[in-house]
C-alpha cells in the first residue's frame, strides 16, 4: 500500500515536472533562435 503511494507520488510529480519544463525549453529555444 505505501509502495503504492510513494509511486503515484512520484508519478504525479513528473507528470508537474513534464508539463512545467516543456514549455520552458520550447521558451527558451524560440528566444535563442
């Protein structure tokens, strides 16, 4: 049950990670370019 948990966590918190860095890469490739 906790390993459980502890993997949805995780999940969820790379899940936020993808759909916050994403568009900051997508960002930061329009300024550079």
């Amino acid at each position: 049950m906790v390993s459980i948990r502890i993997t949805r966590a995780q999940f969820g918190l790379t899940v936020l990670y993808l759909q916050v860095s994403l568009p900051v890469w997508h960002f930061r490739k329009d300024i550079f370019n």
